[in-house]
C-alpha cells in the first residue's frame, strides 16, 4: 500500500499549483497526475457535467494503483468530493476544506473572501466549509472568469491582469475582508498581482498547500506514508502533450517531460484495457 | 430533400452569429444547431482532438435529417473540413472559404489580415484559401485568445476590450493591411471594439455573412432550397441549456427558447438510438 502513488487530477494544468505543494512536502511519493485537457476549462459547466467527468478522471486513475485521491481543481471538488468519498475505496481529499480551515484560522474581522470560477462560486461549497467551522463568519464571493485565461496565456504580469484584478476585487477592498481564498488552483500565479491589488493588510490563502498539508496527515494517519527514497511524478492528459508540457512547466517552475497521452476518459474503455 | 434542415455546428454559442445570418437570407429554411458546451473551447486544442469532435458532432446531425452541413466554428472548418466533406453525403460547407473570398475581392493593397483561435490560425487555412485564389497575396496573422472570454464574460463594451485589442491589432496597424478577416465565430460580437481599433481604412470580414450566402448558393445550385413558408430553429447542447439561453440570447439578439440537452455526442450511442 505505501508503495503506491497519490492520484491527482485537474481539469488541466490548474492542479500543478497543487502538486508542486505535495511534492515539496512529500518528496518520497510518488504523484500520478490527470490533466483532462481536452475536456478544460471545466468553470462554466454545468454541475452534471463536471461531476461526470470527475468520475472519469477519478476511474482512470484509480486502474493506475493509488493510495489517495487528491482533487486538484476547486471545481471538482466543490461538485463532486462527496460522490467520489462515497464511491472510492480509497481515502479523497479535495482542496475546499483545507482552504477553507486556513482562512477560518487566519481571520481576526470574521470576514472572509472567495474567488474562484463561475461553478466553484455558484455550488457555494465554500461557504459552507467555512459556517461549518464558525457560523459567525460573514463570507463574500465572486467568479473571476477571466484570471484563468489570463494565466493560461501567460499575461500574469501584464496590464490586463492588474485591470481585471483590481475590477474584481474591487467589492472585497469595500467591504473590508482580511482574508481572501485564492479558490481556483490557476490563481496562485496572479498572486502577486492579488497581493498588491488587496494590499498588505489581507492575508491570501494558497488552497494548495494547506492541501498537501492534509494529505500529508491523511497518509500518516492511516499508516500509508512513505518517507524514504526519492519520488517521481508522472503525467497523463487527454489532448496533445505540447501545450500541457509548455504551460505545466511554466506552473511547475521546472520542464516537466514523460507526458502521456490518453486516447480518451471514457471509463469503459479503460477498465476493459487495463 | 427540400424539406430537410440545415445542420450548424460550433463548439459552443459563437456559431450563432453565422445562424444569424443565414436565418436573414433564407427565412424558409428550418435550421438545426448543435453547440459542444459540455466541451467548449476548441480553439487551443490539437487538431487529432478537433476533428474527433467535429465528427461526432457531424454524425449527430446527420441523424436529424440534414440536407447540407455549415461547419459555423472556424477551429473545426480550418481542421476538419476535409475529412467531413470525404465522409458526408451531402454538402458541407465551413466559414474559411468564404470569409477568404470575400477578403480578397476587398483588398487593394493585397495585404490582408486574420484573426483566430490559437488552433485556426496554426492550421494556416486562410493562408491557403487566400493564396489559391491569389497567390501574391501578403497574409498575416495572429491568435487572439482572450476575445472568446472576453465576449462570453458579456465585456464587449468594457476597457478590458479595448485593451486588448489594442496589443492584438497593433501589428496590423503597423504593417498597414487594408482587410481584416474576423477568423472566430465569436468575434463578431467584438466588431465595434475592433473597428474602433483598426481605424475606417480597414475593411472588416465578417465570415457569418459571406458563409450564409454560399449556404444559399449551394441550396440553389442542388435544387433544394425552401422558398416557401416560415422555417424555425432547434437548438442542441451537450452541458446544461442555462448559460447557453443566456449567453446565446445575447449573439442572437434575441431570446433563445427550447434549446435540448444531449447527454453525450458518442456516435455509438445515437447510431443505436435513432
């Protein structure tokens, strides 16, 4: 059981913010990660929709032997941690909750924000992670639909970014939050531009590596740990390796290689073959 | 054969402006549109991952009952045309060749340029178009990968648009073309922004109009075109109707009703439901 890997998936290369977390916390683990990228973005869609493709991602990587399931997309796991629980034989960790408990430890005015796509908004799992912690806690939020593309097209340091921020996050300086979640893993790459928009006074919260702290316990806890030797990360996504390999890289902050591609997600397919 | 629709495509809500149009020119005819939002945007995915959708979505019509196929999404017509008009048996017409022609008859100065999707304008489709029909043609081009968002987030109007397509356009401006093709079903949304941007001496192609009139030419020319009557629209969707209607009702300029949820565009499955 330790010897195998912690699954990981995203819509695309969203959840690399997540695994570079994992990885530098846990650097004798193994870590295979799901990209559906032909299926990204998965912010706009439907609750149906991306719990379906969830379940797809969550099935291929199971046939690959894992240990732990990490949802590393907001979207995802704001919509579909609780099917994947009940369905997984494995223990599944989403980044909500570990986010969620940040921002509730690091809130001195009661007063916390979440931005994050248009689904991860909508399904308000959030909300409801941090009122489960402290129902006294005033909680406002707002999709920022642009910061993914943004960040996909590498404009993290253009003027765009800054104009998109500060229209954004205009409501949150008004009504004087003290922390803001960054809830959507393409995020921690604006950071900086975050940072300077909301000012020094608002601490931001970096749901991926409160993530890998609650992996790491998870592993402890349940006696699955490894903690000798070096790991490595493997990668899979369902479009051409190409632009996973340009993009994930400039997440990652290293070139990332060995990309492969998998025809496609349909479940049926893949148990049949594995 | 002439009481059969007209089949439309597009990844998602962009095709609608080029619905637009033909509904203008042949008011008889009864349109059938399908819009892959459950796997909306194509333009930065790899031509093997187009076209699969471009097919299923093809056979998805066929199955309807179509005399003739618009490809209404320039990432799917500049990759997958070729394939869909050898496989189809009836016309299939996409937007590149007309909104190529009409470039050409506009420019005098025989310098053109196109905007797309990163994928449009990879494959180099309206280069080849242009230079069969005159070879001494200069052509340039250049992704503009945050109009789509732009457009859906409903911020045609917003400085952020404006923005950007100052730093999209400047090129063209500098390199002094005299027709710009809007290579992107969506872009047509933009067209005050762009033309605001480009100046009065730039002709501005809108593909839309130039594709419904070959959809009328070719009607004609096989004797199947409907002159009589009042023809309605039926409108598919692979994610959820919601965002569609709402999205949809702005590029249409009208509010879009009955639209159908397709669970899922595998050819298996409706071959062996209709």
């Amino acid at each position: 059981m330790k010897t195998l890997s912690i699954g990981m998936f995203d819509s695309g290369v969203g959840g690399l913010t997540v695994l570079k977390e994992v990885r530098n916390l846990l650097p004798a683990e193994h870590i295979i990660y799901l990209g559906d990228t032909a299926r990204v973005p998965y912010g706009n869609r439907s609750p149906h929709t991306v719990t379906k493709y969830a379940l797809e991602s969550a099935l291929f990587l199971l046939t690959k032997g894992i240990k732990i399931l990490v949802i590393a997309c907001n979207t995802s796991a704001a919509l579909s941690l609780n099917i994947l629980k009940k369905k997984l034989p494995i223990p599944v960790l989403g980044v909500i909750d570990p986010g969620a408990k940040e921002a509730v430890t690091h809130t001195k005015k009661k007063k916390i924000g979440i931005i994050g796509t248009k689904a991860t908004i909508r399904s308000m799992a959030y909300e409801r992670a941090i009122r489960r912690l402290d129902p006294a806690i005033e909680v406002s939020s707002r999709p920022c639909p642009l910061f993914v593309p943004i960040v996909e097209e590498g404009l993290e340091h253009d003027e765009v970014a800054y104009l998109m921020a500060e229209k954004y996050l205009k409501e949150f300086k008004d009504s004087h939050i003290d922390v803001l979640v960054m809830g959507c893993t393409h995020y921690p790459i604006l950071e900086d531009v975050i940072r300077k928009t909301m000012g020094d006074d608002v601490s931001i919260v970096h749901t991926g590596k409160e993530t890998a702290k609650e992996v790491k316990k998870t592993l402890e806890r349940e006696g699955i740990i490894s903690e000798t030797g070096r790991g490595h990360s493997e990668y899979f996504v369902t479009d051409s390796p190409e632009s996973f390999e340009e993009i994930g890289s400039r997440f990652l902050g290293e070139r990332i290689t060995h990309i492969k591609f998998v025809k496609n997600l349909d479940y049926k397919d893949f148990l049949l073959s594995s």
